[in-house]
C-alpha cells in the first residue's frame, strides 16, 4: 500500500484534495490531505513542513504530491523527513531551485511573459480574475462549493527560501493541466525541462484539476506507483 500526501497550494485548504481522496481510497492505498496555515501570518514554509512531516510520521512508501506552491513545501518534506520519499509527483507545480522563495519564482521563470502570450494566443482576457484563469474548466456545483474553503495566502511565506540543496534521487513526475490558463502548458514543460530536466505528463483539466477531472489525475497518479 501507497501512502499518498497530498499538499494543497496557496491558502492551504486540504478541501481541495477532497474528490481525489476517495478515489485514492477506492484503489486501495492510503490518502493524507494535509491543511496548511497557509492564512497564518505567523507560519511560513517551514511551518508548512512540520504540518506535511507530521501527517505521514514513520510511514515508509510515501508518495508526494505537490500542487502549485505546494512544491516550495516538498522541497523542505524531501529534505527534512525522517524516512525517506518514495516518490514525488508535481501537478501545475512551482517547481523551486535550491535556495529560491516564492516570491522570485515568478519573476525567475518568466511567468508573468508567458501567461500573457498564452492569452492572446487562447483569446481570453490578459487581465486576472478567478473565473478566467481558475474556474474556466469547473463543474458548477463544485466552484460554489469552493468559495467556503478559500483562504488568502500570507505574505510571510512568499519570503521564505526554500532551503534544501537538491531534489532526491527518487522518480519524480510531472503533471500539467492541458487547459492550464494560469500556468500555460508550454510553460510548465520548459519550467520541468530546466528545473528538473523532466518531460511533462498531460492531463485533461486547468490549475485547480484535482477539483475539476479528479478521475483522470487519480489514473496517473496511481500508474506512477505501479512504474
């Protein structure tokens, strides 16, 4: 059996693992959505590890699945766990270096020039809203039932350096929404390329894609643990 630790993104809500879990559950493996203080003032990335380290313990098959800033959490999980990762899985991931805080990865990768051109090229609006870049792929019912768990990300952890020295020697996968709008497909690849020298697995779905095609995102996730 699999344990699965699911780090949420921004804000920190667990909620939005909430229609992977299950299915996870279905296919016999074990499933950890762990809710961040991503709304602390007071707690950073460090704190965002402690939070993931202690949800799984001892546990030794361990499968990290890191989504948006999830990845700069991932980071210090890989290095300060007990027990070794097994594997590391990003989806729409801001995937650091060494060293780097959150608030640099934007303007490091080139992000901001690449959702730009992803927009003009796609035809929608180059001006940020939620419905555009978020909720443009959502199930109804399941974008109302989201504004309840919407959390604002506090500043402090977008000036905490991601102090780890290198990603582990474990298989790594990288998963990107086909309709990402907030972090454009070709993006993430280049972004996975660079970063990780990773080629990317594709998925129906955009930013929020545990929330909006859970079923297919739970079939890759449970093909990695069986490579």
């Amino acid at each position: 059996m699999t344990t699965f630790v699911l780090i949420p993104g921004a804000g920190g809500a667990a909620w939005y693992w909430h229609r992977v879990v299950p299915l996870l559950e279905q296919g016999g493996h074990e499933a950890l959505a762990v809710d961040l203080p991503g709304d602390d003032p007071h707690s950073g990335l460090q704190a965002y590890a402690d939070r993931v380290i202690a949800a799984f313990g001892n546990r030794s098959n361990v499968t990290l699945v890191a989504q948006s800033m999830g990845a700069f959490t991932a980071a210090l999980v890989c290095a300060r766990a007990r027990t070794p990762i097994r594997r590391l899985v990003f989806v729409n991931a801001m995937i650091p270096v060494p060293g780097e805080m959150p608030g640099e990865w934007w303007d490091h990768t080139g992000w901001l020039e690449a959702r730009i051109a992803a927009a003009k090229l796609g035809g929608y609006s180059i001006e940020f809203d939620l419905a555009t870049y978020f909720l443009h792929d959502f199930p109804k019912g399941v974008a109302e039932q989201g504004a309840a768990h919407e959390r604002r990300e506090a500043e402090i952890a977008f000036y905490e350096r991601a102090d780890f020295q290198a990603w582990p020697e474990v298989p790594i996968h990288v998963v990107v929404g086909k309709v990402d709008r907030f972090f454009p497909r070709d993006f993430q690849a280049r972004v996975a390329r660079q970063r990780l020298g990773k080629p990317i697995d594709e998925t129906p779905g955009g930013q929020l894609v545990a929330l909006s095609n859970p079923r297919d995102l739970t079939e890759l996730l449970l093909g990695y643990i069986t490579k």
